[in-house]
C-alpha cells in the first residue's frame, strides 16, 4: 500500500514498514506499507531453507539535505530474513538542511535478522544523520553492518565539509548490549589524525549479537589477507562480536565483511550463508 510522499522543509519524508513471519514452514513477508520513495518489489528464498531475503529500494537513487527516510521491520517468532540493496546509498551536498535515515530493526524470540546494505556514500558538503536501533526480544539473533564512505576520493573529491551524526545501537530483552555513536564533521581534525581515521575514507563495522563462541580463530583465517592496504580487525566483547574496517576502498569492506558473514553464518545461524543473487549483478 502506498501513500503520497510528505513534504518536510527542503526535502521529502519516505517511509517504509515490512512484517515477516513464519508461515508453512518459511519465513514469508506477511506485512507491507510504504510512503513516498521506498519500497520492496518482492521477497526471495533462494536457500534451501526458510530464509526470506529482501531488497530495500530508493528509486531516487540518492538522498538530499531535507529528506528523511525511516524504515521499519519486525520479525515474527522463528522467522528467519536477510536484508540488503541493490546498490550504494548516496548522500548529497546540501544547501543547509540535514538528511535524516532512522532504522528500526524488531527481532523476536527464536528469530534471525541479517542486515546487509551496501555502503553508504557521504558526498562533500553532505549533512547526514543516521541512526540504526535493533531490538532483540531473549533468543532472538542479529547479525549486521555498516559501510560508509566519506567523499569520493576516486573522483578527486574529498570530504571537506559537512556533518555526519552516526549511531547504531543494539538492546537485548530492553537492556543496552552495544551502543556507538560517531560525529564525523568534514574536515575535522580526526579525520587526518594517527588517533582517528588517519586519511582513509572507508570505515565500516559488522556487529554479530548472537551466540559464536569459539568462532575468531576461524573468522581471522577466513578474512587473513583481504584487507590490502586497510585495516581490518575481529573483537569478541562480551554478549557481542565486532569486526571493523578502515581504509579507502568500499569493495574491499564488502570483501572483508562478506567473508566474516560467511564464517559467521553456519555458527551464529547453523546454515551455510547464500550470497543474495542482487551482489552479483
């Protein structure tokens, strides 16, 4: 179902709600509602299993100071989905006005969320706000990441001005489990410091909130070498697992994350992981 786009001051409101749940044996997208510019065409099941995997599209294609995108997606007990896009998100420059993305990602009991999207392009002079929150009810299961680039350097384009507020923030049965927040405003000071991001342009983060005790020595073997010229790392943090990137290449992030998931899977999940067919395009 889908309503007129709202305006907001200097930009356009899109709003997206999806509802899985486990029917006949398979996770099935049960609940959809979209409002102006997102939306999903329709759900796969490419594994031999009942995961569900589906793709958030922004037909614009990119996003401009003023819009304000916000996505939300439940998951019914024992539903099993996997979510990704077909392509980079784009942040523009903007002429004053923020541009504002709010996920709200609901895993109940017995549940398995993966949230999948590729990177994030933060344009110079782009001001952006993004926040992901996941809520897992006791026994749910999340494994997600992040990308971001900031500028294009490949284009001679660096990141020079603007804001960029991050926050991705994870709670278990309503109690924090990971909560991190970044400021990142063009060109600060850490974004060139040795204590910072030290030049690079590429930052990413995996969180893994599930049971994979035992599991680093393997995601260090499976990820050993492909970070190149970047910095890739794995930390086991108590109820959590991070993994994070830092360099200057998006498709080594994607490299780098795409081999913990697959290291990850078959130990948070039990199953083999399935590249959605949409990467390979």
């Amino acid at each position: 179902m889908a309503d007129a786009a709202a305006h907001t001051p200097g930009g356009w409101r899109a709003e997206l709600t999806l509802g899985f749940a486990r029917r006949a044996g398979r996770a099935v997208l049960a609940r959809r509602h979209h409002c102006g510019p997102l939306a999903v065409q329709r759900s796969f099941h490419p594994e031999p299993d009942d995961a569900c995997h589906v793709y958030l599209l922004h037909p614009p294609g990119g996003v401009v100071g003023g819009d304000e995108l916000r996505i939300d997606i439940a998951l019914e007990a024992d539903a099993r989905v996997l979510i990704t896009t077909p392509a980079a998100g784009k942040f523009y420059r903007s002429a004053g006005h923020w541009a504002r993305q709010h996920n709200v990602l609901r895993v109940a009991a017995g549940a398995w969320l993966e949230w999948l999207p590729q990177e994030a392009i933060v344009y110079d002079g782009a001001r952006v706000a993004a926040a992901t929150r996941v809520e897992l009810e006791p026994g749910a299961g999340f494994l997600g990441w992040e990308i971001v680039c900031l500028g294009r350097p490949a284009a001679d384009e660096r990141y020079s001005c603007g804001g960029l507020d991050l926050s991705f923030e994870i709670h278990r049965g309503g109690a924090p489990l990971w909560w991190e927040r970044s400021r990142l405003d063009g060109g600060a000071p850490v974004l060139g410091a040795p204590w910072g991001l030290a030049g690079h342009s590429v930052i990413g983060t995996l969180v893994c909130a599930t049971n994979v005790a035992g599991a680093l020595a393997a995601l260090r073997q499976a990820t050993e070498g492909l970070a190149g010229d970047g910095l890739f790392s794995a930390t086991q943090l108590d109820d959590v697992l991070v993994c994070r990137y830092l360099g200057d290449h998006a498709q080594t992030a994607r490299r780098c994350f795409t081999a913990a998931w697959q290291a990850l899977r078959p130990r948070a999940f039990g199953r083999a992981a399935v590249v959605p067919r949409v990467w390979l395009t």
